[in-house]
C-alpha cells in the first residue's frame, strides 16, 4: 500500500494555483536511480581521495587514471533509467509556466526523464571540452578499459580542433561554479514562490546557499529528503521520504480542480 504524505495546506495551495517553481536537486536524486552518491559510506568517494581524482592538479599529474574513473562512472550512468521522481519534475516543467530546474548532479538524468533547460550546477559528466581552447565535446565513446588490455595515454580523448587533451566537463575541487550559471540560480531562486529542495544535504555551497536565497525573498521552501540535513531548521515544511515516493503524489496535486 502507497504511503500519503500529510501535505500541508500552504504548500497544496501553492501546487494547485501553479505558484512559480523553483527546485534543487541533488546525489539523493539520482541515488533512487542506482547512482552512488558521493557521500555515503559505500558512495564513489569512499574508495578514493576525491583530490587524487576530480581536480586539474590530478588529471594534468595523471589523466589516464583520471579518465578510466570517469569511464567506469560513466558505464554507471548509462546502464540506470531516470526514476519517477525525476519524470515527475519533468512533468511539473510542463504544466507550470515559471518552472526552473537547478541540479548538483552531472549525470543528465533530468534531461533523459524530459527536463529541458536544465541549469547545471556541477556540469554534464556526458561532455567534455579542451584543456587548451575550451572546445567543447558532446557524448565521447571511451574504450580504455578494455577487457584484458592495459590503456595508454595515447588512447586518451583528443581535441577534435587541436589535439589537446579533453576532460569531464565538471566542476572539480578548486574550480569556481559557471557564473552565468549560478547568477541564473540564484536570479531564480529569489523570483519564485515555492522552492524545493530534494535529495541535497546542504552542505556544498554556493549551491546550498540557493534555498536560503529563496527563503530571504518570501519563498515557502519545502525540502524534500530520507533524513534531516543541513537546512532542515530552516525549511518551511520538511517531507521525509523518497523524491520517487514523494513528487508523484505533489504532481497529482496539479490536477485538482
């Protein structure tokens, strides 16, 4: 039997009027997916240093090693669907005319689910773009892990314009999130009516600095997560439970007369 969340009238109102959206979503999201999230115990981190792997020191002092993990989280990726969770953000984009949809994740998830203009905190793990001239590279096929066979730097992605070397278009540690990107966030953060915060523990910032913009500008902010985080003393109204649980039942909300 589906369990049904105790909405609050505040929030149902909001729904059911179309109130201008705002939604951050973040590795919980995904995780419902099969994606492994970088912070649990059995996550991708916990089996590296992130320094030895998601930062230029590291892909410049080792590359192939670099790109072999991003291959393995890559196959990751590509293997797992889109859950209801992120098809029902989809489908609220739909039938609200003010929606915008921020990610932390880079795995494009929201785009596969239906999402459009997606803005993308941490990048796209899917693109790649030129250490040398910034050209950017859609959907790379990588072949370094080959059964049995030891890769070599030769095998490494090229530029297709000059032959450098291309890298994961994602933020790594010591880079600075896309401006344009994050003043468009926080620019629609400040704007809307209803933000929601999913799957996000609230401890990386700026992109955990997005829900309290929001509260800042009289936004109603509803978080959206298993457990208590980092801003749940701030949230207007806090759900716990699955985004896959919990969006569905808020889209149904919509179609109420």
């Amino acid at each position: 039997m589906s369990r049904d969340w105790p909405f609050s009238k505040t929030l149902r109102d909001l729904i059911a009027n179309k109130a201008s959206v705002c939604v951050l979503t973040g590795a919980g999201v995904s995780a419902e997916s099969g994606v492994p999230t970088f912070r649990e115990k059995d996550g991708l981190w916990a089996k590296f240093k992130p320094e030895e792997l998601a930062s230029m020191d590291a892909f410049m002092g080792n590359p192939l090693r670099v790109w072999e993990w991003y291959q393995h989280r890559l196959k990751v990726i590509r293997e797992v669907q889109p859950n209801p969770g992120h098809k029902a953000l989809a489908q609220w984009q739909r039938l609200v005319p003010d929606f915008t949809l921020l990610t932390q994740n880079v795995d494009g998830l929201h785009q596969r689910a239906g999402s459009e203009n997606v803005l993308e905190l941490h990048g796209n793990i899917n693109r790649s773009f030129c250490v040398s001239c910034h050209h950017v590279v859609d959907e790379i096929e990588l072949e370094l892990l080959k059964e049995g066979g030891a890769p070599a730097k030769e095998d490494l992605p090229k530029c297709p314009q000059c032959q450098d070397l291309l890298r994961p278009d994602v933020v790594w540690f010591g880079e600075m999130l896309p401006g344009d990107i994050l003043h468009a966030s926080d620019q629609a953060a400040r704007r809307c009516q209803l933000f929601l915060s999913i799957g996000t523990m609230g401890v990386v910032f700026p992109a955990a600095g997005l829900p309290l913009a929001a509260i800042q500008s009289g936004a109603y902010v509803v978080e959206i997560n298993p457990d208590e985080t980092e801003l749940t003393p701030y949230m207007s109204e806090s759900l716990r439970g699955p985004s896959g649980k919990i969006l569905p039942q808020l889209i149904r909300l919509l179609a109420q007369p």
